[in-house]
C-alpha cells in the first residue's frame, strides 16, 4: 500500500513538474520578439499552408504530448477555441495575376510643400506630423481629388476661374481604382486597390500639367491605411498569404519586375500560427533613387496607431465562452507554487468574465526602419485608432470590454503599469479622446455619459467627471485643450407602459445628428455649452466613421462637415434666408430625394455654433450623393470638392464665386 501512495505521489509530482516547465515556457515567450522564418518550410508551417493530413497529426501530437493539462484558456497555443476577428478579410494574388507596372523617368526637386507656411488648410489628422491619406489634398495653389478612378489636379490660384489642368488615370492595372491619396513636397502618391491587392504610384508633379511616373509598386494584400512620417511612406496591407504549389506566395511587383520578400524580413511570433499577414511597405519620398522595402508580420491588423516616433499593431481575438477545468489542471492549480496559482485564477477568470482580448504590438521608427519593442496584452478591444495614445513615451489605450470601458497605461516598453476602474457596464464605448493629460470616453445606452479621466499619473488613470446628456458622440475633436468637440447623433428616449399605465422598458430613438462644445477645464465638472441638431433620424455624415471629413479652424472660426439627408431637411437644418434660396434651386419640383451638402458654421467660445449655410453639391449627374465632398480653405476662400464637381465660395459670406464641373469619362 505505501509502495503505491509512493507511486501515486511521484506521478503527482512530474505532472507538476511539466506543467511548471510548460508554464514557464509559455509566459517566457509572451513578450518574445518576432521571428524570421529563414526558410520557405517554416514560412509554410507558420503560415498555415502545409499537407493537411501531415500538418494535422503533427498538431494533435504536439498538444496531446505537451500540452493536456491546460485545455483552451491560451491563446497562444490554443488554435482551436479562438475566432480572430480579422478572418474576413480575403488578400493575396498569384504572381501570373499581378499585373506590371510602366517604368518610368527619375524625379527632380520642387520647393512646394504641404507643410509650408501658407494659409490654407490640411487633412485633419490625429497626430501632428503624421501625415494620412486622403481623397483631396492641396498645396495652397493647386487640389488634388479623386473622382472614380481618376485623380484630378486643379488650379486654384484664380478663385474666380479654377481650372482643371491634368487628369491622372492609371493604364497600369486592371480594374484598378484609386482609394486614397498623399502629398509630399513635389510628390503626389496615389494608393489604389487593384486584384485583391494594394498599388502605390509616386508622380512627380513639378509639373503639374505634366506629371509623370518616378515608382510604382504593388504587394498582394488589401490595403488597410498609410501615413507619411520624417519623408518616409508607410503603407500598410491586410490579408492572408496566397499559396501556389504548395508554397506561400510572398512576390511583389516593383517597376514591372517580380521581387521576393527575402524570408528574413518575413517574421512570425512563436505560438501564433496564422494564415493572416500584415505587409508593411516603406518608402523614402527624399531620395530620389530610393526603393520600396517590404516585410511582412504573420498577424491580423485590426487597428493601428502611429506616432512620430512609434507605430502599434492591435490584433483582437474573440474567445468561446466554454471553459474546460481538466483534473491535471485543477491540481496543478492548487498545488502550484504561489505564482502559478494566480497565473492559474486570471486566466480562469478573464476567461469567465471578458470574451475579448487585444494584443498590441509596438515598433520603433528609426529613419525608416521598423524595428520590434514588445507587446502587450489587454483585456477588451479598441473601437478606432483614437482608442490609442502615446504621450511620454507611454501609450495610453481606452478598451471596451463586457464589464465596462476603462483606460489602460502602458510604458515605453509595453509593460502594464496602471489602469482606471471599469465604467458604464452595459454601455458600448462609442468614441475615445485623450489630449495631453486628459482623456475622454464617451459611452451610450439611453443617454451619453462623457466620461473624463485624469491622466496625469500614468500609473493610476483616474475617472473623475462625467456628463449626462442625450445621444451620443461618435467623433471628440480638440478645441483646445480645456474645450471639447463632439460630433454625433441626438436622441430621445421612450417609454413603453402596460395596460396600467406603469413603465415597463426604456429604449431611445435617433432624431438627428447633434454637434456640441464642453468646458472641460475642470474635468471633474465637464459643462456643456453649446449644441445645435443636424436633420432628422435620416441624416448622416461621413464624419461619423471618417475624421478626415472634418474642416475646422480656430484661428478662422469655422468648423464644416458634409451631411446627407433628404433635401426638406437641409432646409430645416441651417434657418436663414441663404439657406433657402440655394435649397429652392433643386427642391422646386418638391421632390424629396437624399441629397448632399456642405454644411458651414462660425464656432467660438462665446456663441457656440453659429449657423453660416449650406453649400450644395448635387448634380444632375449620376455623381449626385457621392460620399467624397471635402472641404478645405485657402486665404479668404472656402473650396468643397466632390466627385463631381469643385466649388469656390466666399469663406465669410458663403458668396458662390465659381464652380468647375468635373467631367466622366465616356
């Protein structure tokens, strides 16, 4: 009898011996860096692409041995219980697919710049200094817009008589079609989604009736977003590798030659086998004869932030709710040394109480090169790239989660280091904003509460005020740094009674959008001054999933957004004569159909929201109710573009001074 206690206990002790190796080996590689995959077998195994039978014995051999105490809490090791949330997207091209691009000459210098000291306008950007793409840009002097798949260069000099000069159309590709583009000094770069893939075209545009082609490249996975940093080009592509003949496709086509992303700037990271793939290509726009660099990360990309100096890859995993509690674990669970125990109860525990987790990935800009910091774990996931910060060299990450919103604090090397309380369980988070030491929330379910939180000790984020009112904000802007911009939807809030008149359930109705402007000096009491409701339950914006739409300038008094509604409700909207005689030219015939438009306000801190008009921009083309009107101002001079056509108008008096119709191609 002793002889088989002393059997039992030895076997209870090499199960916890093993599960403490596993352990230890698992939280080691948490924070290990990425891995080249040096070889076309490793790039194949990570990626997934591999012999179904062989691969799939191999796996279930690899978990059964190692791993059968732990069931499915690790992510890490874990393929079977964890859904990621960027599974849908479908990339990639076989090379006989991509279609070759024509060379062309070399650049030469220009002194113009975006970034010059003229007055006039610029994209709305999150972070100063890191350009992004969009579908207009302009120069002061000249705007560049996309109009279908061509872009439109038009001189802007004479406010009274614009001028279209040139109009870009790539030959290069097939079915391509110009999704965004970027200016920089003489360079205009226009990014295209073409065959499930992503083409990038530098012109020079010294000439600007006369532009021609300096680079041109195309990679194999959608393209996700761009930014321009210090003169260099980040682009950054989303999909899964494609496979031929039982290899990962990882060509890219530069200049009309096939090239091959070398296998050590193809990472992945030990315990994430994916078929997802993120490609970052770099380029620098101040070198005349400089080349596009391509790598790749075998990982999803569900949100991305850049800074100057930083950029962050967020990848969300959706986890099952079963939780499977074997004998082994339960043991090592309670017999465990000290630590192990409270590795062993978070894991049970988020795993009970938070389906989502984020990891957030951080990388060094050093001149161009991308160069691997760490990464972190989260409990819940971002809803936009304002739901990340970095601030002193901490980024600062507003998550929601099914237990409520907070704010997490992560320091330079991507460690934990502080973390608000839970707030508004129940409530989705619908719009985050941190500005300098402060940060904003907003969350909604009847009402919107904004939420403010004190940052100024990074280890211990702090909610301290919060606002009540109806609707909510999908978008927070910077007035300045003790006033706040929100721009979203109004709503009112119902009731439902039973037959003896008590309320039995609540639930709210959108009535409109709504802009606002909040004191936030004092974040412990965030006051509301101002409001002013956009249409009716039929009005939208682009502005509500797209930040760039927005025009606004303290310096000038005004703030501008595009809005898309029926065309009774543009007039209800702005109340004043200018108002009505530009709405009667295309309302005569009393027909209500959605129409666009551009709608103009004075704001300061004394008035608030000052109504200016309407510009509008339906045609009787099929353009009508494009989703591209953009607004930007040059001196005195207030220009909105759309597909259709570019219009001039006194920024002042919203004077229509000349319009330029843009002509498709038959």
């Amino acid at each position: 009898m002793k002889v088989f206690k002393s059997k039992i206990t030895i076997i209870v002790i090499v199960i916890m011996l093993l599960g403490i190796v596993a352990l230890s080996w698992i939280f080691s590689i948490k924070n290990e860096g990425p891995i080249s995959v040096k070889s076309q077998d490793k790039l194949n195994e990570v990626s997934g692409i591999y012999d179904d039978n062989y691969q799939g014995v191999k796996q279930l051999l690899y978990m059964a041995l190692a791993f059968p105490w732990l069931g499915n809490e690790f992510s890490e090791v874990s393929t079977g219980y964890v859904v990621d949330s960027a599974s849908d997207f479908q990339g990639g091209r076989r090379p006989e697919d991509i279609y070759n691009i024509a060379e062309s000459s070399t650049s030469s210098n220009s002194d113009s710049s975006i970034n010059g000291t003229k007055d006039y306008s610029t994209t709305n950007v999150q972070v100063e200094n890191v350009d992004e793409a969009d579908v207009i840009k302009t120069d002061g002097n000249y705007i560049y817009s996309l109009s279908n798949d061509k872009v439109i260069i038009t001189d802007v000099s004479n406010q009274e008589s614009p001028v279209v000069v040139c109009e870009l159309s790539s030959k290069s590709y097939s079915s391509s079609a110009p999704q965004e583009i970027l200016l920089y000094n003489n360079k205009l770069i226009v990014i295209s989604d073409v065959s499930d893939g992503t083409a990038v075209e530098v012109y020079d545009i010294t000439s600007k009736e006369n532009p021609y082609k300096i680079e041109a490249y195309s990679v194999n996975n959608d393209y996700y977003t761009s930014r321009i940093v210090d003169g260099k080009l980040y682009v950054f592509s989303t999909g899964y590798l494609d496979e031929i003949n039982g290899k990962a496709d990882v060509s890219y086509v530069e200049n009309s030659i096939t090239r091959y992303v070398d296998y050590d700037d193809i990472y992945y990271f030990r315990g994430k086998d994916t078929d997802d793939s993120t490609i970052i290509s770099t380029l620098n726009l101040d070198d005349e004869n400089s080349k596009v660099n391509v790598s790749i990360y075998l990982l999803s990309l569900d949100n991305l932030y850049v800074s100057e100096n930083s950029m962050y890859f967020v990848t969300e995993n959706y986890f099952y709710d079963e939780i499977y509690y074997s004998p082994l674990k339960i043991i090592f669970g309670l017999l465990g040394p000290k630590g192990a125990i409270k590795e062993f109860n978070d894991i049970i525990i988020d795993a009970e109480e938070n389906n989502y987790e984020s990891t957030i990935y951080k990388f060094n800009l050093n001149n161009g090169e991308v160069k691997y910091v760490g990464n972190g774990k989260a409990d819940g996931y971002t809803i936009d790239q304002f739901s990340l910060d970095e601030y002193n060299s901490n980024l600062r990450v507003a998550l929601y989660t099914e237990q409520g919103s907070k704010i997490s604090v992560y320091s330079d090397k991507m460690k934990l280091i502080g973390e608000s309380e839970l707030v508004a369980k129940g409530e989705r988070m619908y719009s985050s904003r941190f500005i300098g030491e402060k940060g904003y929330l907003v969350t909604y379910l009847n009402t919107d509460p904004l939420f403010c939180v004190d940052l100024s000790n990074p280890k211990s984020p702090e909610i301290i005020g919060e606002l009540q009112l109806d609707g909510y904000s999908l978008y927070l802007h910077p007035y300045d740094e003790n006033h706040l911009i929100g721009i979203g939807y109004d709503s009112e809030v119902r009731t439902i009674r039973n037959s003896a008149g008590k309320v039995t359930s609540t639930y709210s109705v959108i009535t409109g959008m709504k802009m606002a402007l909040f004191d936030v000096t004092n974040i412990k009491n965030p006051i509301l001054m101002s409001s002013t409701k956009i249409g009716d339950s039929r009005t939208s914006s682009a502005i509500l999933t797209n930040h760039k739409a927005l025009l606004f300038s303290k310096e000038k008094g005004i703030i501008a957004i595009p809005v898309k509604t029926r065309s009774d409700e543009l007039e209800i909207s702005v109340k004043n004569n200018n108002i009505k005689e530009i709405t009667s030219s295309y309302k005569s015939d009393l027909e209500k159909y959605d129409s666009e438009g551009y709608l103009v306000y004075n704001i300061n801190l004394d008035d608030g929201f000052t109504s200016k008009g309407l510009i509008n921009h339906d045609t009787e083309t099929e353009y009508k109710g494009s989703n591209l009107i953009r607004g930007v101002y040059i001196k005195d001079y207030l220009y909105t573009v759309s597909q259709g056509m570019i219009k001039v108008n006194n920024l002042d008096t919203l004077e229509e001074l000349s319009t330029v119709l843009i002509e498709e191609d038959i």
